[in-house]
C-alpha cells in the first residue's frame, strides 16, 4: 500500500508486453476449460467475419508513390496489387459480397460448437478469397489433433470446393457443408446429404452468426483501433472469450 505508483510510462510498456505476448489465447484456453461440461466434440461450425480496419479509404494509395497535391482517389481503378493503405500497410481492400461496398478490413473466423454456440477456435487472416478455407483447415486441423474421433463441420456455400471438401476427408472430418450448385456441381453428394445429422447440421449453422453480432456490437469489433494483423488478431481472440464469458451462465449442463 505505501509503494510508489507506477509513472504512466510504465504502463505504456506493460501494454505493449501484453499486446505481443500471447495473453488473450492463454485467456481464451483458460475459459474453454472452465466451459469443458457445456461443450461436445462431435458437431462444429466454420465461419468468418469482415472486421473493418482503423484505416480511411484515402489512406489506400499507389505503392509507388503517395497522391500529389489536389490529387484525390475518386474515379481511380484501386487493387491490393497496385495499392496499399499507408495507416495499415497490412489491411487489404475487401467486399463480402457482390452488392457490398469495398473496405479496407481483415477476415476473423471463429469454430463453433453447435451444441452450446460457443467459440472453441479463432484465427484472424488477411482479407482475400482464399482466407475463409484457408483458416478453417488451420483451424479444424488443431482441432482434429486433439479430438482423435470423426467429427462433423457445417460451414455456408462459399467453402463447398472439391479442394477443401477433400482436405476435410483426408482429415477424417465429416463436411456438413451447403451445397453451392448454381452453375455449377457441389462437392457434397447424396452419401452425405441423406443423413439426418446433415439436416441437423444445415439447422445449427445460424449459431456461428450468433458470436460475430455480439462481438461486433457489445464487442465493438465493427470497426477495430488497432492497427496491424498481430494486435487486431489479439483483439478478436480476447473478445471471443469476452463472448464466452457472456454465454456460459445462460447454458445447462450436459448430462453425463
């Protein structure tokens, strides 16, 4: 009690050790654990999420080169190729959707068990067309080290591929994925659309939005304010357990 308070100082470089060391997954592990009677190891969820980044669109400009005076970039052609934002050099310019606009983001994704609806896996990654998959194979393939049984995954049409339906497969991961067909054939068949666990799946999908709108609102992960990958993936993990946090007084205990 009679100890001389900390200089601000001090403070500023206990922030930085937290935000670099790997505290919100060892916090993140930590409420896992304490959610073990809630959670199965049968049935999960896979999705991602645009997180706009703390960066305007005028800060997206030629990597050669910044605007001139009086230039503006209303008009121009922009791409993550020719451009780059110069607040956040790591946030690429990304759309969701075809209809959506284009902002400067990265992409958090979340494994979810379908029993309970929490958050038992996230990643966050670069915005790109490729990120979603890419991510739910890191992730799922951590899962699957720990989990030796088949287990199933239900994920939205944008991860119907015949690449990642049968990464999954070579897994030993059952993909409860909806069938992408339009134009097209869907890598999931009739083997596995007949099961009722598929159903069950396909009906379980909307509790991975769950966790992203309460992050996003209560969280305010809408628009972050940090700046690069390392920080903002921080930032998801830690607010991803906030959720947890918020979720497991509202659940039963499993039976034995």
């Amino acid at each position: 009690m009679d100890e001389e308070v900390w200089v601000p100082t001090v403070f500023t470089k206990n922030r930085e050790r937290v935000l670099k060391q790997s505290v919100a997954e060892s916090f993140f592990r930590r409420v896992l654990k304490q959610a073990q009677p809630y959670l199965s190891d049968e049935h999960f969820t896979v999705d991602g999420t645009l997180i706009e980044a703390w960066a305007s669109q005028k800060s997206f400009q030629p990597k050669d080169g910044g605007w001139g005076e009086g230039e503006n970039f209303h008009g121009q052609k922009r791409s993550n190729q020719t451009h780059e934002s110069k607040t956040d050099g790591e946030a690429k310019l990304y759309r969701k959707s075809s209809g959506s606009e284009a902002r400067l983001s990265y992409l958090g994704h979340t494994l979810v068990e379908n029993r309970s609806g929490l958050i038992v896996g996230t990643y966050l990654t670069q915005a790109d067309g490729h990120a979603e998959r890419d991510a739910a194979l890191l992730m799922l393939y951590a899962k699957r080290k720990k989990i030796r049984k088949r287990f199933t995954v239900g994920a939205d049409k944008a991860y119907d591929t015949q690449d990642f339906v049968q990464a999954l497969r070579e897994m030993n991961i059952t993909p409860h994925l909806a069938q992408n067909d339009r134009n097209r054939s869907s890598a999931i068949d009739g083997r596995t659309t007949r099961h009722a666990s598929y159903r069950i799946s396909q009906a379980k999908r909307y509790w991975v939005e769950k966790p992203f709108g309460w992050m996003k609102t209560v969280g305010a992960l809408r628009k972050v304010k940090f700046r690069g990958r390392d920080k903002v993936w921080w930032l998801f993990t830690f607010t991803a357990a906030a959720f947890n946090l918020w979720r497991i007084p509202k659940l039963p205990a499993a039976p034995c």
